[in-house]
C-alpha cells in the first residue's frame, strides 16, 4: 500500500530562476535525494538537492559548469541531462 501526501511545488521558476526541463531524480554520495535538469533560460544544466529526505525543502540549484581536464571551459549544448 502506498500513503501519499500531496506537497506543494517548490521547484518552480520563483525558486530557481529558471524553468525546469528534462531531467532525472538520483541519490547523492552522502544519500541524498536530488534532481539533474536543464534549466530553461539558464543555458545550463542544473542540479538541486533536497535539504531532507521528505524532499520538502531544497538547496537552491547550481550550474554544472563542464570543463575540460586543463580546466578550459567545455563548449557545449546542454540538453537531456542524466546522472549515474
């Protein structure tokens, strides 16, 4: 059996600046939950993670900013992110 309690949308544009496009859910290193997305009009992909494991409450999200291993910065379109 599944109890489900509906939350509010905290991940909207008022929160993180940007819109949320395709994406996934993953767990962190240290076990927490977290999305991976691309966040329209930021022209980058972004990722946020939850303060608890409620998800009620989040990090404000940041830009995955890719480089090369010179630490030249990555020229790319940023589209359908995904984490593993």
């Amino acid at each position: 059996m599944l109890h489900w309690t509906w939350q509010k949308t905290k991940l909207q544009p008022a929160f993180t600046g940007h819109t949320m496009c395709s994406g996934t859910g993953f767990i962190t290193k240290d076990g927490r939950p977290a999305v991976i997305y691309h966040g329209g009009g930021s022209r980058r992909n972004q990722i946020a993670i939850a303060k608890d494991h409620q998800i009620t409450a989040w990090e404000p999200p940041f830009p995955i900013e890719p480089e090369f291993t010179d630490g030249e910065e990555l020229e790319i379109k940023y589209w359908d992110p995904d984490c593993f």
